[in-house]
C-alpha cells in the first residue's frame, strides 16, 4: 500500500506557518503523519495535486493539513478493504466531533456524521463512485459537571479517545488536536493489557484507581521534582523542575520547562523551555516553547513561542448570553459550538498585568496588549514634599 499526502499552499494564522511544521504533542505535524504511516508500513509520496497520482495500486489520499491517529488510519483502511471499494472517510457525530471545533473544517456534515479529505482504493481502482467508511471516535466520554445555568448539556462532554482524525485549518483545530492527544495518552493507559494494570497496582500498593494512574509516569533524565508534587498519567521531559505542592495530570511536559510550587497542570501540553509561575492553573491548553505564564488561570487557550502573559491578565473562556463561543476565519465569525473556549497568541505576544481578553480571541504574531493608558500609573507622589516621580 502506499499513501499519496498532497500539498496545500497555506500557511495558518497566527502563527504564519504552515500547518506541517506546527506542533502536536512538541512534535510537528509531518513527523506525527510520516511516523504513523511508517508504523503501519505504508509508503508514502507528496504531491502538488490529485491529477500527478499516476499509481493505481492500494492507495489511501489525504491533504497535508491532516493529522490521522494510526489506531483510526488502521480501522479506516480494514472497513474500506472489507468493503473492496474505493471509499471515503467519515466521523460519527458525537464528542470528538464536537470537540475538534468541526465548523472551522472544509468538510461536509450529515445529520449523524462528519465526512472528512481521507480516501482509499482498493487495486486498479479510482474513479467508482465512493462508499462512506463511518467510524465511531468515542471511546471514551468523560461528563465534567457544571451549573445548568452555564450549559446547555445535562454535563459538558470531554472525549477520551485513540481514534482522531482532524484538519488542521484553525488554530482551534490545532488545539483540539493536541487536547485530544494528552488524553489519548489517557485512553491508552485504560486500555493497557490486565498484567500491566496489576503490576501498577502492586507498585501502587493498592487497586484505587488514582493511585494507579500515578505509576503511570514517565519522568526524563536530569530533573528536579519536589517530593510533596503530584504526577497522574503524565510524560515529563528531560530537565525539568517541578515545584511543592504542584499537581500535574495527563499532560507532557517539553523538556528544560520550569513550573514553580503549588501549581496546578491538567491535561494540557507545555513545550520546552517554558516557565509557569507559583500558584498558577493551567488546564486544557497548549503551551509552546518559551512560553511564560504569570496569571493565576490559563483554560483552554493556546499560547505560541516566547509568549508572555503577566500577573493579573486575564484569558476569558465563557460567555455571559448563553451563546457559544465565536471565532474569526478568513474575516468571517464561525460558531465553535463549544461552550468554553480561550485564547490565542501569536509568536511573541506579549498580554500585560491588568488586560481582559475576550473568549475566542485571536492575538497575531508580535503584538504586545497593555491595558488603556488611565489604567497604567505612570507618576508617583514622592511623600514629604509630594514631587511627581516620573516613570
């Protein structure tokens, strides 16, 4: 079998860069495709269009925005072989869909499914009609509670899966991918074989299920990390310094990165050489290398390199009208259908102590927010004869 990636000539904002060098669990896109395919024994071959495909051997199609997970790529192709025809594939609807912030996606949805640039054909195969290959991702749903004054779901549905297929055309997308491999992370270890579940437990010295997921840790050459932190399904890099009290779960950690005492990290991915301050909770967000964060809460957004965020900023991540949360592509404003959702900063923005930033937002590349100038003080009366400072 061979694959056929064909090329896009696109770059994603607001980053600027093409969606193959952006990062996925610190690794770009092109080395998750290449490795999944390489796992599986597929060939693979770039192309500038469909038309240069001159092969007509077994052959799958994607478009270079695409990241696959091989437990899905390997699923799809075995219904499409049983099949014998040439096929397409497609998503149940549910909460990996909903998730991965589908509206984003040139892609077409149906009432129960989401259809998505994957293809196969079979031998001597290529211009049949194609047949839906309908793959259920959920495996998984984790049900977080929350009033229902701020939701419209009974519970707000975080899915846990292996099985992920989405195109990177949003940087939503692109953090909907990451998320949703930190938690796969997760997936994987629930599915582990019974031995090695037992094995953890007798490390553990106990069948509590917390417990166990704390011997699932994997922990880098040359680190520092406090006795009294916790780690829970984590995969810590090389060098890093963990502080008291901090509690991480379901997260990689990039190497070189520093996270001071009493700091809370949960299912989110920080790149290499990042630094997040004493007391500060980062959950379900992406950070990437360099990135520095000083407010006390971080949900759901996603940071670029050399990013700086201060103490007292704030990331908004919900909505007061009972709406869902807008995002801008290509000037026009899409409905996420998510209920929370941070956001974005471009490489090297800066977001200053003091700023509000609106659930959604887009920061481009080398921008630096700081607040209005009446909220800024800048002249300080010296005591005793009440001189202005100037600053």
């Amino acid at each position: 079998m061979k694959a056929f990636i064909i090329n896009t000539d696109t770059v994603k904002t607001p980053f600027n860069e093409h969606p193959r060098s952006l990062l996925i669990l610190n690794h770009g896109l092109k080395e998750h495709q290449e490795r999944t395919l390489r796992n599986l024994n597929i060939d693979f071959q770039f192309v500038h269009d469909a038309s240069q495909i001159e092969d007509k051997g077994e052959r799958i199609i994607f478009y270079d925005h695409t990241y696959v997970s091989e437990n899905l790529l390997k699923e799809f192709i075995s219904e499409s072989r049983r099949t014998g025809k040439a096929t397409v594939c497609a998503l149940k609807k549910g909460a990996v869909t909903s998730r991965s912030v589908v509206p984003t996606m040139s892609v077409d949805e149906g009432d129960d499914h989401v259809t998505y640039k994957l293809f196969y054909y079979p031998t001597a195969s290529g211009k049949d009609n194609l047949h839906r290959v309908i793959i259920d991702p959920d495996e998984y749903t984790v049900k977080i509670r929350f009033p229902k004054h701020m939701v419209k779901e009974e519970n707000y549905a975080v899915p846990i899966t292996t099985k992920l297929l989405i195109q990177i055309e949003h940087w939503t997308n692109l953090w909907a991918c990451n998320i949703a491999g930190v938690l796969g992370y997760v997936q994987e270890f629930r599915r582990s074989p019974k031995m090695k579940l037992l094995g953890m437990a007798l490390r553990a010295r106990s069948a509590n299920p917390w417990k166990v997921s704390a011997q699932n840790v994997s922990i880098g050459k040359g680190c520092d990390i406090h006795p009294s932190a916790y780690l829970e399904n984590a995969l810590i890099g090389d060098n890093v310094e963990v502080g008291a009290g901090t509690v991480i779960r379901g997260c990689k950690i990039g190497d070189d990165t520093a996270i001071a005492n009493n700091s809370n990290i949960s299912y989110s991915v920080i790149g290499d050489g990042c630094n997040i301050m004493n007391g500060d909770c980062v959950q379900y967000s992406v950070l990437y290398p360099r990135a520095f964060v000083a407010c006390k809460s971080l949900n759901c957004c996603f940071l670029g390199k050399d990013t700086f965020i201060g103490g007292g900023a704030t990331l908004a991540d919900f909505r007061f009208d009972e709406k869902n949360i807008q995002v801008l592509q290509k000037g026009r404003k899409i409905d996420t259908g998510n209920t929370f959702l941070g956001s974005c900063l471009g490489h090297r923005s800066y977001i200053g102590a003091g700023v509000v930033v609106s659930p959604g937002r887009e920061i481009p590349n080398d921008v630096k927010i700081l607040p209005s100038g009446d909220n800024i003080l800048t002249k300080i009366p010296t005591r005793g004869n009440f001189s202005i400072l100037e600053l």
